[in-house]
C-alpha cells in the first residue's frame, strides 16, 4: 500500500516542479533596431504609427520587445556607424526608414533581417532581386515602383 502511495506522490511532484520550472521560462524579448537618417522628432508621427502597430500585434515595448533607436539626425556619413552599431548589438530585426538608412543597412548586415519603411524603387536601388521574390535579407514597402503603376491607376 505504502509504494503505491509513494508513486503518485512522486509522480505529482515532478509534475509540480515540471510546470513551475515551465511557468519560470523567461519571455524572450525581440531587439528591434531602428534605423533612420533624421531625427526620430522629424518623425514622430511615424514612430508613434510605428509602436501603434506593434502594440496592435501584441508587441509592448519592455515587456515582449525593446527597441534599439538611432537616428542620424540627418548627417547621412554617420549611418553606416549607426548600422554597425545595431550588429553588434545582436538585434532581431533592423527597421530602416529611407534609402540611406537601408543602403548602410544592408552593407553592415546580410543576415539579420531588414525591413524598409519606404523606398522609391529597390530593384534599381540593389536591395531586393524582383518585388515579388526580394530574395536576401530585405524586405519591406516601396512607394513609387515603376511595377507598381498599373495598380496604382487601377485603384483610383
């Protein structure tokens, strides 16, 4: 009677230490890095659209994400620092916003992601292979992309 009693119980127990163990599993927080050429009051209204949309998807700054801001403030020689900066940072992602940011991006990364806020043609730029297969690490939205066009008109 006694052995059977003793089983269960240790069974229970390393159930117990099994769930607390599981429930002590620290969240892993996402390093974004943010890289633009100006400086982010510029862009404050696109910032603030920035966080919007990641708290809309679940994404709370210092609680599942924290976010690596650098801004060139507008001396476009400083973003290739400011790019090799978010490297060794170990970031998860780069967001860039405009060309220069993505082009310093790019040259101080090929493995971490890289998602562009807005480029004008990044074919012709040599960020992505084709709009419909980017290849690489770049992804991201393009704003006046001669392919674009016809889907443009289409629209209005």
């Amino acid at each position: 009677m006694r052995k059977p009693v003793l089983s269960i119980l240790f069974v229970v127990v390393l159930l117990a230490v099994g769930a607390i163990a599981e429930a002590q599993q620290p969240v892993k927080i996402t390093r974004i890095g943010y890289l633009d050429a100006v400086s982010l009051s510029v862009n404050a209204a696109r910032v603030e659209a920035f966080r919007q949309s990641l708290r809309k998807l679940g994404y709370v700054e210092g609680k599942n994400i924290f976010i690596e801001w650098r801004s060139a403030d507008g001396k476009l020689d400083r973003l290739p620092a400011l790019a090799a900066e978010l490297v060794h940072l170990k970031v998860d992602i780069i967001v860039t916003g405009g060309r220069s940011a993505t082009r310093a991006a790019k040259d101080a990364t090929s493995t971490i992601p890289i998602v562009m806020t807005q480029d004008s043609d990044p074919v012709a730029n040599g960020f992505v292979a084709s709009l419909a297969r980017p290849g690489g690490n770049i992804t991201g939205l393009s704003t006046l992309a001669p392919e674009l066009s016809g889907k443009q008109l289409e629209l209005m």
